[in-house]
C-alpha cells in the first residue's frame, strides 16, 4: 500500500494532465476520504509495452483514512506528501 501511494503521489498525479497543479482540497466526502479526480490507469509506474494498449482507461482511487474528519484526513494526507493545490 505505501509502494503504491508513493507511486501515486510522486509519478501518476504529477504526470496526468501535464499542467496538474495538485489536487483540490474539495475532493474530500466529509468523512475523511479523499476522491481524487479520474485517473488514467496508463499513468501508474509498470506499464512495460505501451504499443500494446488498445484502449486507456480511467479509474477510480479512493483513499480511506482512519480521520474523523476531512480536517484530519487532509492534515495527515498532506503529511505524507500528497500534493494539494495551495
């Protein structure tokens, strides 16, 4: 789990779109869940062949905290690196 949410933080995020200034502060469900915009699941670390992909697809990342609140969560999250826009 933290392989792949040091992938996401650090390689997909930044890399989809191009001009990503960081994710909005309103991506959270009130409580304590951060839904990130779709992402492509071509832009995660271990794609070997992209000739081989016939069709990019999105996908849904939600990440679960154990916070009360979207306050704690965001705290926590940004503690960890995610890349809030500021």
């Amino acid at each position: 789990m933290y392989e792949f949410f040091d992938k996401l933080v650090s390689i997909a995020l930044p890399a989809c779109p191009r001009d990503f200034r960081g994710i909005s502060k309103n991506a959270f469900d009130g409580h304590g869940k951060l839904h990130p915009r779709r992402q492509r699941a071509i832009d995660l670390p271990r794609r070997s062949d992209y000739d081989k992909v016939s069709k990019i697809r999105g996908m849904d990342i939600v990440v679960v905290t154990t916070a009360q609140s979207d306050a704690e969560a965001f705290a926590f999250l940004q503690e960890m690196g995610m890349p809030f826009r500021k």
